[in-house]
C-alpha cells in the first residue's frame, strides 16, 4: 500500500480541518454491495415480486407505493442487523474529526459514540419535514457532527432508495436546499478529505465530489483528497478523477486509518474511550444529545422494572419537570436563560440516571 506524507494530513486534522467521508463499502456485505444484500433481504423477508433493483446504481424500482414502504420499514431492520467493527469504529472515535460525513442511513457510529459516553452531535438530510428540526452547532474535535447524507433509519421518509428518491436529493443538494448551514462552512473550511469505502464511478460519490467542489470555486482543486478502499473501473477514470478532483488514489484498505490513528498518536494525544454503558443507557444518552427528551423519558419509564424504587420515583419526577418546562417555554412565562439552565439540568439529571441502568 502506498502510503501519503503524513505531515499535512497530521497538521490539517490537528488544527480541524479534516472531514472523514464514509461510504456505502464501509458497512460490511456478503455481496457485491449492502444495498445487494438489502435487495436480497426483501427477496427473503418479503417475497415481493414489485420491488426490481437495479445491482449498477445500488437502487430500486418499486412498482407500487406499498412495496416502497414495505422496504423502507425492512430497512431498519436490516440496517440494525449489520455486524459492527468496533475496532474500525473506535478508531473514528478517539481520532479529532469534527464533521464525519456518511452516505448510509445506519446508526452504527453515532450508537457507538454513545456506549462509550462520547460527546457529539448527530443529523441527517431529508427531502422531507423531519419530526425533530435539527439544533447543530459549530462542529469542532470536542463536539464532532456525523451527518448521514442519505438520511436515517429512523425516519423512513429520509431514505434514498430508489430514483425518485436519488432525484430528489440531487435537487435539493446541489441547489443548497436542507443542508445546514454548519455543515456547509465544515465542508467549506476543511483542507483534507479522507474517503473510505467509496466507489468512484458511482453516483453518490461523484454527488459528493461535485457538491464539495462546489462549495469552493468549481473543480478549483484547491483541496488535499485522500480516497481509501476505492475502486475504479479502468486506468482513464482513474485519470479523470485524480484530474477533475485532485484525488490522490492509494487503493488502501481499512489499514489507512490505523496507520493515520498510529501516526497521529505519536505526535499528539488522542482521546480515551470510556468503558462502554449499556445499550439501554446508550439508547437514552443518544436521545438526549439528539434534544429528544420527550422519548428518552418514554424509555426511562419503559426500563423502570430495572431500576431501584427511589430512580422510579425520579422518573416521574423527570417527567413532571418536563411537562412544566414545556408549559413555560410555550406560554414564555419565564426567561429565555431561566428556561436554559432548567433543560439543561433536566437533561444532567436524566444522563445521570441513565447510567445506572443494568
């Protein structure tokens, strides 16, 4: 494997100008690509003979509107099911990214962030009206974003699964529609690009490219890409993408981030990982960061045969404080500080007994 000079990649990651992309090649699959095995999930679990995909552009055709949900409700399902590569993943977690940006709709990072009690942040693109308006901040190395670019499991309607979903996406992308702000000056003042898992002759990945160049002056290649696990069709793409987009082709595999974790630790320190809680704390922790307070009391309520009678208690008394809260900033009976401060040690205080679940 040929291997970059580290040094600018080091400084840039250093000084948070260093955006990791995942692609669809990051999850782990048995065939060709995940959304093969997803299209052979449906095969099995609903035998649906109105659902064609096309294997070239890793999408479906659904004949009927009932199929496409059917889909999209397997999709979580499935998603959820994947083996995860903790190792893999922890070595996106401790290293300073402040935006990692993902064309899968899976949860996998954002849940392992979570286990090992990791502050982030986390939002998703949408064609659509999301339940929940997204609340970002500026990303930095302390508060990193993950963005899932094709939406989330979580919400059906965000998934891009067939063209008229791809469609869409293209629309609303590349005309700067739904994409927060935050994330566009991340995209915009990062210097190095690191792909992994990304096929360059695939539509999403020339999406990604050609919205990045955007953002800057067109195809200004004025940015250091490094794209790992790649493929590439024949030596004249190879040529045209490393032209048209300042792509530096190493053809690595999941080595290139150890190596840049090993580099990287050698020069500065790197943050630890906490002893991971359990998935129960975990689910309540991530709604919580995600501002859904709401739901994670729900799940509070719903893991309280774990718990002691006293944390029973502090439950209720969670919810209470919430429903109040939720008064107050409706009829502005309060300041907008006061009902900061109170939020925020609601949320202490749901965090705080989340962690003493089993």
């Amino acid at each position: 494997m040929r291997l970059p000079n580290w040094k600018p990649i080091l400084n840039d990651l250093e000084k948070e100008r260093a955006v990791l992309l995942l692609g669809p090649d990051f999850l782990p699959h048995k065939n060709v690509s995940v959304a093969a095995d997803f299209h052979a999930h449906l095969s099995d679990q609903l035998a649906d003979r109105s659902t064609h995909f096309f294997i070239r552009d890793d999408l479906f055709l659904f004949d009927t509107a009932v199929s496409k949900m059917d889909a999209q409700t397997e999709a979580e399902a499935f998603y959820k099911g994947l083996p995860v590569d903790e190792a893999v993943l922890s070595l996106i977690a401790v290293l300073p990214f402040p935006l990692v940006v993902s064309v899968n709709p899976d949860l996998s990072l954002p849940q392992f962030f979570s286990k090992h009690q990791l502050n982030f942040q986390f939002d998703y693109f949408s064609t659509k009206d999301k339940a929940t308006p997204s609340n970002i901040s500026k990303p930095t190395a302390t508060s990193p974003l993950i963005y899932n670019l094709c939406g989330s499991i979580e919400d059906y309607q965000s998934l891009v699964l067939d063209f008229d979903d791809m469609f869409d996406l293209l629309k609303n992308l590349l005309g700067d529609f739904g994409i927060p702000k935050t994330v566009n000056d991340a995209l915009v003042n990062a210097t190095t690009y690191i792909f992994i898992g990304f096929r360059f002759d695939k539509w999403y990945t020339q999406l990604l490219l050609r919205y990045l160049n955007k953002n800057r002056d067109r195809f200004s290649n004025a940015n250091k890409n490094y794209a790992t696990k790649t493929v590439i069709s024949d030596e004249n793409t190879e040529i045209f993408f490393q032209q048209q987009f300042n792509l530096t082709i190493y053809g690595a595999d999941w080595q290139f981030l150890h190596h840049l974790h090993t580099e990287y630790a050698a020069v500065k320190k790197i943050r630890s990982l906490l002893d991971p809680i359990s998935d129960r704390a975990a689910l309540v922790r991530r709604l919580v960061q995600f501002n859904n307070i709401e739901e994670a009391l729900e799940r509070l309520e719903e893991y309280a045969a774990f718990m002691s009678a006293d944390d029973r208690d502090e439950v209720t008394m969670y919810k209470s404080s919430y429903y109040a809260w939720l008064t107050e900033n409706r009829n502005r009976t309060s300041t907008q500080e006061n009902l900061d401060v109170k939020i925020a040690r609601l949320q202490k205080g749901i965090l705080d007994l989340a962690q003493k679940m089993p």
